[in-house]
C-alpha cells in the first residue's frame, strides 16, 4: 500500500498534514460538505489517473481502483486509460477556456492551435489524436470516495467538432478549471513542450508541482504510483534514468538518486514554503 509523508521543508521529514485533506491542505480550497468537491492538484498529478505514458493507447476500465497517495479516499474510474498526452490536452482547454463570474464558457479552437502549443506537426493523424482524447476525457468518469461523500465527475463537459471546419467547441468542468488555474501553472504547457512526447519526465514534472519543495521516492514507489506500461523493475528504472536526464538537460529539476531512492528538486516552481513529499512503500 501506498503512503503519504508530507514536510515543512526539505531538511526535516515530518507528517505535519495529508496533502489530499481538504479540512487542512493548502491545496484544496475550504469548501462546505454539501457542495461539489473541487480536487486538490495531487488528485490528477500524483496518481496513476494520468498514466506516465504518451499517446500509448488504453484499454477499456469499469470502476477500476486507481493508485494514489490518498489514504483517506479511494479513486475508481471508468472508461479508456488516460495517458499524459490526455493531460496535455485537458491542460490546453482548461488553462485557456474563457471565465466569466468563475465559470469557465465555452471555448473555440482548431486542433491545430493546439497541437502548436505542443510542438506537434499539425498532421491529419495528430488532429484525428486531438478529437479522440477529447472524447475519451468526456466519456471517462472519476468516481472519488471520500468521508461521507461519493463524488462522480467527467474532465470535459461537452464537445462539437465540425467536420467540416474542424474547429472545436469545448466546455470544461469549472472544476477542474478551478483546480488547474489556482496552482501557478500559467506556463506549465511551454515546460510540457520541451519534454516533447516523454511520459514519464512530464509526470514527474507534474510531482514537481504538488511539491513545490521537493520531494524523495523509492523507484518502486515510482513505478506503481505512475503506473507506466513497462512491468519489470529494471524497464522501467531505465525510463526513469532517461526521464530524469531530459529533466535536468531542460534545467526543470535538480536530482539526487541512488539504486533504489532519488530525490528531486524543482529549479522552476522551488519554494522554501512548499510542501515536500517522501513517497515510499
């Protein structure tokens, strides 16, 4: 079983609060129990939701449990697997929707404005990639159980594609937008880009953002958190090595590891008051 260590800073690795806790987590707005629940980052970041693969396809899940290291809530879905290219979409629609009055309107793009901002060629396959993760993020239920609440929600509320034009009209759920916009993540697509089509290194980027002091893990821990398709232990601590170097060639993180922890500082969002992780099994 997974488990959650939280720090005030990076020399001292106590258990000051659950990041997942919406009563303490600076993560997670305070909100009343009888209103809709709007997820702390760490929900979508650091769980196995958004899997550390890119573009690699998924099969199709009923009420699947998915890693987390919330030990408060249990995180089932439903649907086709995410990857981090779904993030990377998700991202682009819920970071540049219009908001009127906090609730995100809907938002009018061609695929090529998005595959743009990814570096992507603008190919009819890579438009034809576009249209399907968005159906998949509209059609995929989250279904979060928590203390005295079941919360079930999808990521995109509604979706046009004109097949004539191939503009798109996308409504994103306010929630996520919340969730998105109010974590300091206004360039967090330009850092994606320069991690190109790596799943791994933009999962870790995304650590990087829930714990903006740092954070120290088991590869194992690693493995099963992120949730890749690769299944022995040496696959996939290669990925890491080379998931890790692009993240320190692109100067994103500072890194530490040895045969069995590593330890990652972010040189972009590092904040002497950030919460740290220590991920271990």
């Amino acid at each position: 079983m997974l488990q959650f260590m939280s720090m005030e800073n990076r020399n001292d690795f106590t258990l000051p609060y659950d990041p997942y806790d919406s009563n303490r987590s600076p993560f997670t707005p305070q909100i009343p129990k009888t209103c809709f629940h709007t997820q702390s980052l760490a929900t979508y970041l650091m769980s196995a939701l958004f899997r550390a693969e890119y573009m690699a396809g998924g099969d199709f899940v009923h009420a699947m449990p998915i890693p987390t290291l919330c030990s408060k809530k249990e995180l089932l879905f439903t649907g086709e697997r995410f990857d981090q290219w779904d993030l990377d979409v998700l991202l682009y629609c819920a970071l540049n929707s219009p908001v009127k009055n906090g609730t995100p309107l809907p938002f009018q793009f061609g695929p090529a404005n998005l595959l743009h901002s990814l570096g992507m060629r603008n190919t009819i396959l890579n438009r034809q990639r576009v249209s399907n993760s968005l159906r998949k993020l509209h059609n995929g239920v989250v279904e979060i159980i928590g203390s005295g609440y079941r919360y079930m929600t999808r990521f995109i509320d509604r979706v046009l594609v004109d097949s004539h034009t191939e503009r798109l009209i996308v409504e994103t759920n306010g929630d996520v937008v919340t969730t998105f916009r109010t974590n300091e993540m206004s360039d967090c697509l330009q850092i994606r880009k320069s991690l190109r089509n790596n799943g791994l290194a933009k999962w870790l980027h995304g650590a990087t953002l829930v714990y903006k002091g740092g954070l120290t893990a088991t590869h194992d821990s690693l493995h099963s958190l992120s949730c890749p398709k690769v299944r022995t232990a040496h696959l996939f601590n290669t990925r890491l090595d080379k998931a890790l170097d692009l993240l320190e060639k692109t100067n994103l993180v500072e890194v530490w590891s040895s045969n069995t922890k590593i330890q990652i500082i972010s040189r972009v969002v590092r904040s002497n008051e950030g919460s740290c992780g220590l991920i271990h099994l």
